[in-house]
C-alpha cells in the first residue's frame, strides 16, 4: 500500500528460502575462481564450511556483557594473547576483538582523542596521517572530529618521515603507520616515525589491519621486514584484522594496546542508566558471538606451522606477480611493496593503464583502480597461487591491445576513471559521489541510474562516469 515491501503473507519453507538466497548471489564476483583481487580471503569450500560450523555453535551467544557468557570472553582473551606474543607485545598488552579494521581505526582515534583530552586538556585534537593512510582514518577523522593533517610520502611511496617533525604539535593527539599500507603495499618507516612520536609524547598507532595475521609468519619464513610492531618502542597500540589473512570469517578484527591504561580510554562506562549500570570495551553493543568462535576456530586450525605455510604460498605467489609484472616493458611496479599486496602503473606513456584494466574485465578478472598516481592494484592471497600465470598471461594480452590502439584510453571505464582521477575540483567529486550514492538508499533500496553506463559497467564505473560528465559540462559552461 505505502510502495515499501511486505513480509509474505505465509511463512515460506527453509529450503525455499535458502534457494532464494542462493539467487541473490548470481551477480557477485566469483571469488571461488580466484579471479578476485581484493574485498574476500577465500581458501576452499572445506573451510567455509568449518568457519561455518564454529559459528553456529555460538550464533545466538552475545558478547554484550563478558560476565554472562564467559565462554565468549575467553576466547577473546585467548585471541588477544596470542595475538599480543606474534607482535612482540610487552606481558601488559591488552586489547579487544571488533568487528572489523575500520572498528579498529575509530577506536584508536576516540581512545588516543580522550587521552589527549584528559592529560594534556587537548580539544582541538589533530593527528598525522600519512596520505595512503586507510580511509577507515579519514572516517574516524569526520566522526569525532579530529583534524587530519596529511603526511606526504618519498619515493619510494612510504610516508616520508623527514616531514613528520614540522606535522607534530601541541594538537596532536595521535600519530599513524601501516604496516602495509593497502594501496601499493609498502610498510611506512615505523621505527623512525615512532621515536619522533616518542620524542614528541604523543602516542602512534600502526594500521596492520592487512599486515597482522602475514607479516609475523613471513618473518618466521625467513623474509628481512623493517621493524613495524611491538619492538618499536614508539609503537602504543596496533590494529590486525582475523578476518583477512587470519582466514576467519567476517568480521573479525583486534586492536591492542601496551597497556590497560591506554585501553582505558576506549571504555565507555554509564552508571545512571535506569537499566543498569551499563560498561563497553568496543563501538558495538551487542558482539556477535559467533565472529569470536570462527575467529578463535580458524587460529586454532591453522596453528603456526598452518599459518607460516598460508604465508609461504602467498608471497610466491606475490613474488610472481611483482616479477611477472616488472618483466613488462611498459609497465612498473608502483613503490617498494614488501607483500602481500601491489599496485602497478604504465611505464610507457603510449599505455593508459585503466585501457588495461578494462580488458583485464573483460577478460573475467576483477582488479582495482587507484589514482594519485594511476594504477591497478591486486591484494594476493594463498588461493591465487594457481592463477598467477594465467593472469599475467592476460595481462601482457591486455597491455600489447592497448598500445596498439590508443582510442582504448577515451572509451569505456578507462575514461571515466581517467576524468575522476584527474578532475582537479575534488570537492565537487565528493559532492557529486555523495548524491548518486545516496540514492542507493533511498526507501526502497532504489538502484542507481545506470542508462548513462555500459551494461556490464557496476556502481563505480556508473558514479564515475556521472561525475566525468558534471565535470565537462562545467567546463564548457566556463567556456
């Protein structure tokens, strides 16, 4: 009657149900094919089914209050010691599981904001993000209003930390590294950026959300890192997602901290509630009990020497794809990344690298575009260590078809991302991609217009073309 949708009259049976389900799928990626270079950790349909299992074990648990199921919190606590060992934590490490890294990235930010409030009475908070910091922190930045000041990066595309002196003040409330960052895979110069931290007595996080569950056990086979966790003494706190390279399932990520006074100031506490006295650790109330039990599953399955050979697999696999692609003429790896993830542009101008990545989708793959500088990205996983070389296959097929037609660049999503990477007004790019995804949600759950899209083009090639065509219309109002 009122447009919306309407429970059915009669409840349907399960298995309808489940099929219905199973339809709704038939458009997403194919993740099961390896064919994804990013978004899942997919390892084989014998451990979904075993992540699966753990959680229905606990599906109606509710880690809400650590005193009712006890069972939930020491899992957690099971978590975040062993955790606290791979990242060479001090006996006093101490920290929480979230639902997910950027969970994690406002956390730190409202705990390091309230330190910085209480300590040093700090309310015009600011902290020092490197500009490949995880948007997670630009999130963080906007909700709890604490101004990013942005850290620009070297050649090599680390934060460049001869700059980080002139960026820490009497604001600054918390300074940030990755370990890797997600764009071209490259760890920031944590040990130098946490003695300046250090120096300075301000706190500095480091954003191993892709890092935490790899780099430990790629260590442990032998690969030389720089010192990115625990051992920098400048290091406060770190973020390591289980649900990327742990292998969980979604979502499960921890944030730790050096200590419980640090931790202190994550805690929400409201003690005149007519419910009760009411305490939380995380952003979320209710805490799904069975993200805790597939997490704590999938640690105890894989063990180290499970983990260390999840590793092993997935830097050959890197280590293919960074050679492969360096083996290109006219291409090049993008930075100095250390794995287990990339990015790569075009070395010959004569290639526009987002021509290639068309014919990369056409081709059945799924890749990632980034800007500043232009690029593909892939985040290599265990599982894409039997389809490397039919990639890399396609991808000089892709790059030879390209160079030789050079119209590639003006049509198709190549122009699209090329015009959004480069519009120089990015406050109307922002605008503008607000609007159109806004209507994602409207009642109703309305689609975004697609007639200006190629049929197959998704959300992002459809906002980026609507935004290329605003950004020429505005420049030929202007004349």
């Amino acid at each position: 009657m009122n447009g919306h949708a309407a429970l059915p009259p009669q409840g349907r049976p399960r298995e309808e149900v489940l099929q219905a389900l199973r339809a709704f799928a038939e458009g997403d990626p194919d993740y099961k094919s390896n064919r994804l270079w990013s978004l899942v950790y997919w390892l084989d349909d014998a451990h979904d089914e075993f992540l699966g299992q753990a959680w229905q074990s606990f599906q109606s648990a509710n880690g809400l209050n650590p005193t009712a199921f006890q069972s939930l919190k020491r899992m957690e606590t099971e978590i975040i010691s062993v955790l606290a060992g791979l990242l060479h934590g001090p006996p006093e490490t101490c920290g929480v599981v979230t639902s997910g890294g950027t969970e994690s990235c406002l956390l730190a930010v409202k705990t390091y904001r309230d330190m910085a409030l209480a300590q040093r009475g700090v309310k015009k908070p600011e902290m020092v993000l490197p500009v490949t910091a995880h948007v997670a922190w630009f999130k963080a930045a906007e909700y709890f209003g604490v101004r990013p000041r942005l850290l620009p990066l070297d050649a090599s595309l680390r934060a460049d930390v001869a700059q980080l002196p002139g960026l820490v003040n009497r604001q600054t409330v918390l300074v940030l590294g990755s370990a890797p960052e997600y764009p071209h895979g490259t760890i920031d110069p944590i040990e130098a950026m946490g003695a300046i931290a250090a120096a300075r007595g301000v706190p500095m996080h480091v954003d191993a959300c892709v890092g935490g569950f790899i780099l430990p056990f790629m260590e442990m086979n032998g690969r030389a890192l720089p010192a990115w966790d625990y051992r920098v003494p400048g290091v406060t706190s770190i973020s390591a997602d289980i649900h990327k390279y742990g292998f969980a399932a979604k979502g499960a990520s921890t944030i730790t901290y050096r200590s419980l006074e640090l931790l202190r100031h994550q805690m929400f506490v409201y003690q005149d509630w007519p419910g009760g006295v009411f305490a939380s650790p995380a952003l979320l109330g209710t805490r799904p009990g069975g993200a805790y039990a597939a997490a704590w599953a999938a640690m105890q399955h894989f063990g180290e020497a499970g983990y260390r050979e999840l590793a092993a697999r997935t830097m050959q696999a890197f280590g293919a794809m960074r050679d492969g692609i360096a083996a290109i003429p006219e291409l090049q790896v993008l930075g100095d990344p250390s794995g287990p993830l990339l990015a790569y542009g075009a070395r010959d101008r004569a290639v526009n690298i987002f021509a290639v990545g068309d014919q990369l989708d056409a081709k059945g793959w799924t890749v990632n575009r980034l800007q500043q500088p232009d690029g593909l990205h892939a985040m290599v996983t265990a599982a894409h260590d039997g389809v490397v070389g039919a990639y890399l296959h396609d991808l000089r097929e892709a790059v030879a078809v390209v160079k030789a037609d050079p119209s590639l660049a003006r049509s198709g999503s190549a122009a699209t991302y090329g015009m959004m990477s480069h519009v120089p007004l990015r406050g109307m790019v922002k605008d503008k991609v607000l609007d159109l995804f806004l209507q994602m949600y409207r009642a109703g759950g309305q689609k975004l217009d697609l007639h200006a899209a190629p049929p197959a083009a998704g959300v992002v090639d459809a906002v980026a073309q609507k935004v290329a065509g605003w950004y020429v219309a505005w420049k030929q109002r202007r004349g």
